[in-house]
C-alpha cells in the first residue's frame, strides 16, 4: 500500500489540518500586520479544501485507510460542511478584535474538520472523536470570541454541559461495543458492506443501553430536549458570528453521526428508541417554539428556534432511509436537505448581528434592531429573506426543507408500524412552523415597521457583508431550483440502504483482517433512479 | 466461592457512572463538576476494558479505545483549566451559581 493511496483521498481533511496548523503558527506573531493575513489564510484553506473535493468527486468506498470510510456521505458532508464553513469564515472575518484572531481561525478550521471526519468515520472510536474534535473547539471560540465576563459564563455552562454528554457518548459507546463485539460500523465481506451494529429489533439490554446513551449524548450536539438548556445562555453570551457556527456545525456533526450509528443498526430499531424519538422531537418543537415567544433578546429567539429546528429534522431521522426516494420521500435525505439550508440561513440572520452596533455595543435585542432597514435596506432585505426561510415562506429554501420533511413523514408506507405516530409527529411540527410564524414575524417587524431607537452603526466590513449576501441569496436560488442539492441529499442516503449498499472491498479493519478482500471495488452508480433497486422500507 | 464475572465489572462501571453525574448534579465547583466528568469517562474505560476481557481472548479495540478516552480526559482537563481562569478573571470565583448573568 503506497502512501498516496491514503492521503489523496483525505485530501479536504488534510488541507484543513495544515491549514488549521498554520493558523496557529501565523497566530504566534501578534502584530497587527500579521493578524490581517490569518482571515485571508482560512479562507483560501477552506476554498482548497472544497476544490479537493470537487477534483475528488464522490469517493468510491474503496479508498482511503481503515477506520474510516470514504462515501458518498462523506461527499456531501464535505461539500456542505465546508460551503457553509465558507459563509463562517466571512461572517467571522474580523473575531475576535483581539490578538487572539490565529488560534480563533484555527479553532474554526478543527472544528470543520470534525465534521468531515464525522462522515467518514466507520469505527465507534474514530467517530467519538471525530465529534469530540467538532466540540472541543466550539468551547475555545466562545471564550475567544470577546473579551466580557458573559462569554466566559456562555464558554463554562457550554464547555460542561459538553463534557459531560461526551463522557455520557463514550459510556454508551462502550455498551455498543460490548453488544457488538467490535468497535467497527460496517465490515467487508464478500465484496459487500455488513453492518455490525445490525442487533435487530429485538436487541439486548446492552445494545439497547448503549443506543438510548449514544442518543442522549448527541442530543446535546443537535439541542435535542432534555440537554437543549445550554442553548438560549449560550448564544446570549457568545458573540454573534460565533453563534451562527454554533447552530450548523455541532448539529450538522450530530445528525451525521446518528444516522451513521442509525444505519449501522440497519435502522432495525426497537420501540422503545422508537418512541423514546418521538417524544424527544415532539418536546424539542414544542419547548423551542413556546419558549422563544417569550424572548426579548434575538439571540435568544434564534437560540430557541435552533431548538425547534432540531425538532423538525428529528421528523427525518425518524422517518429514517427509504431506498430510491428523492428527499419528498427519503427522511435522512430530507434532513440531510434541511440542516444544509438551516446553516446558511441561521447564519445570515447572526451575520446582520455580527455586521452592527447599536449604542457601542454589539446589536442584540429587537429595540437595536428597530429601523435597521431604513439604514441599511439591503442587510435588512438579507436578514428578512433568512428569517422568512427559517420560517419556512415560499419563496425561500426554508420552506422546501419544511415541506420535505413533513411529506416525508406523511408518505410513509401504510405497513410501516410507525405511520401513524409519525404523521401525528408531522402535524405536530406543521402547528409548531405556525406558532413560530410569530416570532419570526417580530423579527422582520422590528427591522421594518419601527422607527430607529438607538443609531446603529455598520461595524462588519466587506467580507461580514459578503457573507450575509451568500447566506441570503441561495435561500431564493435554492428554492427555484432545488434540484442539485435535493439530489446529493438523495445520494448521500445510498449507503444507508441495506439492499443496494456499495460494493467495498479494501478496507481493512484491526479486528478482523478475514472480514476484507483484496479484489478492487465497484460501487453502484450514484444516479439513484436508474438504479431501481426494490429497496426495503424502514420498518423499525 | 464467588466468581468474578463480566456483570461485576459493569456494575462497577455503573456505579462509577452514577456517581459521576450525581456529582455534576450538585457540586457548583467548577473543578468538582470536572472531577465528575472524569469520573464517568472513567466509567467508559472500565466498561471497554472489561468487555474486551470477557467477549473474547486477544481482543485489543476496547482497550485502546480506554487509551484515547483517557487522552480526551486529559484534554478536556486542560481545556476547563483554561476556562475556568477565564471565569476567574472576570468574575474571581469558579462557583458557576456566581456565574448566571444570563437569564432569558
């Protein structure tokens, strides 16, 4: 095995890790003429590692070395982790004023690196630390992020609450590997992929500990009820371009990893996580919706909406994988469709926040939003089309992302033993979009029907601007033309589907070395609908 | 003659894990919550030892996945050492009921 066989493939990953590593040396020399060279750096870093990915195209499965394992989920993953990671860099351009700005950059790049190797993670350990590597910087950016005993307050309640659902993920893990006998997800066998998690529904007291452990661990990366608490102080106390990465990468890693450990299980799970699920969506919408109309400050409001989103895409999640579907039908694709245009979205909405001040301090509540859109008409524009699609308004991306989801849940199969509870669980969240309508409308109403309060006064600069007209403007292109981005959530679901799982043939891993064959791979072709395989339903 | 088996190892396991979240439940010590943060990590790496000992001979993953939950251990311990001086510098105290500044 020659070397590039390993690194090529990673390549995305490995820009963004010497990327991330100069960040940090560059950081050293704090002077002034040095600090403007680290933005520029992160941002050239994170455009290499998105054209990697494009030279790469969709891995093939075979490539790349054990432990992980190189889909076409990694491919979309990449694709719109370090898209949207793009849009952070811009939003983050001038955080922190302080010197600090190279470990800021640095931390930002481990953070998506995180999530890249979330993706590709095909063993228990390597995913735990993938998630971990995703966490471990948030905490460092939210104490960077300003220099004010409140982000050091936001920094310690989000660094323990942290902690702790990491060491709760690695308990559950370990019941994981107790049930299954080996820390690997997918094995290789005959040229096909295995899942070793596969317990069926009628799993032991250990797999099934292990799954509710897990689930609690990761609910608090994705700001699931019960571990959603930390999310209002959080986002209050960070500063607000920190914010909108707060709300994408830890949940994007989050979802990431459940269906990754989700479809390991071959999505053959009992009833108890079932209903354990549903009750988790349910209060995670009701809780985000009910709570943020009774907030003042918008970074609160937003918080809570995260909360509530968290909610909607739990509907996917449990909808779960369905062979052949495009995202109308597919839930993981629906959610895969959803959290990508939910970063942007909710980003652009921080980005407005990050681009003023009112009064000398950093915009914050719905008075210092008052009149901004007489000041300022195109950020106002910008900031009404994210806050409309995360309502979920035609002619926004956010409302094809709410209506995948819930007509994903609403076509379920009839035989499905879920059906019935989920389109309960759907009309549940179409009543919660409704209740959030009236948030969000304060919001816009703020920005457009009040007179100004307080002078606010632009502070973000160019690239803080350029952010906030990327994140607004693919809300409207998307929803013309949904196509793209419907069909790479679709392919990225394939390797969920037991039946036409691709082909893989070199992995190899520590426990096993029978379990992988030397004969080259062939994947299945990505173009789902001329694949026509019968797929199986996800019946739990 | 009792014999020590798999479930004795996992009840430890869970007694430690218990213990670990009840004392981040109750202590309002930055450092206390820590040590029980540690405490159910460590719950982890008895539980992945113990597993590999008893599903088989010649196992090795569970261990060395004990080995890189002990790293993050010692990383998160630097990481809230450097937080909790952050807090320390703005408000002098490491008791988190001190810090709650943010209330909605």
């Amino acid at each position: 095995m020659n070397v590039e066989a390993y690194l090529v493939p990673l390549a995305p990953e490995l820009i963004l890790l010497i990327g991330a590593c100069l960040a940090l040396i560059v950081g050293v020399i704090k002077t002034p003429r040095q600090m403007q060279w680290v933005s520029p750096l992160a941002l050239v870093v994170v455009l290499a590692a998105l054209l990697a990915t494009w030279r790469l195209g969709v891995p093939d499965g075979s490539q790349g070395p054990p432990g992980l394992w190189l889909t076409s989920l990694t491919f979309y993953t990449r694709c719109i982790a370090l898209g949207v990671g793009l849009l952070i860099v811009l939003v983050n351009w001038h955080q922190p004023v302080a010197e600090e700005r190279g470990e800021y950059m640095a931390m930002i790049l481990f953070s998506l690196l995180g999530v890249l190797l979330t993706a590709s993670a095909n063993d228990l350990l390597v995913l735990f630390f993938a998630i971990e590597l995703v966490s471990v910087p948030t905490y460092v950016l939210i104490a960077l992020s300003r220099e004010d005993s409140r982000a050091s307050e936001a920094a310690v309640k989000y660094f323990f609450l942290g902690a702790m659902s990491a060491a709760i993920l690695a308990y559950g893990l370990s019941f994981l590997y107790g049930a299954a006998g080996t820390t690997t997800l997918y094995a290789f066998d005959e040229g096909a992929a295995v899942s070793k998690l596969a317990f069926g529904a009628q799993m032991g007291s250990h797999a099934l500990i292990g799954l509710l452990l897990v689930f609690v661990g990761l609910a608090f990366k994705v700001a699931a009820v019960p571990l959603h608490v930390y999310a209002a102080d959080v986002y209050e106390g960070a500063a607000s371009p920190v914010t909108g990465l707060l709300g994408f990468v830890p949940k994007f890693a989050g979802f990431v990893a459940l269906v990754k450990i989700f479809g390991a299980c071959n999505w053959e799970l009992p009833n108890t996580v079932y209903w354990m699920l549903w009750v988790v969506a349910a209060a995670t919408m009701t809780a985000g919706n009910v709570l943020a109309l009774l907030q003042k400050n918008v970074k609160r409001i937003l918080a809570y909406s995260s909360i509530a989103h968290t909610g909607y895409m739990l509907i996917g999640l449990l909808v779960g994988p369905v062979a052949g579907q495009g995202p109308m039908r597919d839930g993981v694709a629906a959610l895969f469709f959803y959290v990508a245009v939910y970063g942007a979205m909710n980003l652009g909405a921080f980005a407005l926040f990050a681009a003023f001040r009112t009064g000398g301090r950093p915009m914050e509540t719905l008075d210092d939003l008052a009149g901004i859109a007489a000041r300022a008409p195109l950020s106002a524009l910008a900031l009404a089309i994210c806050v409309f699609s995360l309502m979920g308004l035609p002619p926004t991306a956010g409302f094809l992302g709410k209506l995948y989801i819930f007509s994903s849940a609403f076509s379920l199969d009839e035989s499905h033993a879920f059906c019935g509870p989920l389109i309960v669980l759907a009309v549940i969240g179409v009543v919660n979009s409704a209740i959030g309508a009236a948030y969000y409308l304060r919001i816009v109403a703020a920005a457009y029907m009040r007179g100004e309060v307080d002078e606010s006064i632009p502070t973000g600069g160019r690239p803080v601007r350029w952010g906030l007209a990327l994140c607004s403007i693919p809300m409207i292109v998307l929803f013309a033309w949904p196509g793209g981005l419907a069909n790479q959530a679709r392919n990225a679901t394939i390797v969920l589907h037991d039946s036409i799982r691709p082909v893989h043939a070199r992995l190899t891993t520590t426990t096993d070395a029978t379990e992988h064959q030397q004969q080259p791979a062939a994947f299945r072709p990505h173009q789902a609908p001329r694949r026509g395989a019968p797929g199986k339903p996800a019946a739990p | 003659m009792l014999t020590i088996g798999l479930t004795h190892y996992l009840l430890v396991a869970a007694v430690l894990f218990c213990s670990g979240i009840f004392t981040m439940m109750t202590k309002r010590n930055a450092i206390g919550i820590l040590i029980g943060v540690e405490l159910v990590l460590n719950s982890a790496g008895v539980n992945l030892v113990a597993f590999d000992r008893y599903l088989g001979p010649g196992r090795v993953d569970g261990q060395i996945m004990a080995l890189f939950v002990i790293v993050l251990a010692a990383a998160e311990a630097a990481l809230a050492v450097g937080i909790c001086i952050n807090l320390y510098k703005n408000l002098a105290t490491v008791d988190v009921d001190t810090a709650a500044t943010l209330r909605g």
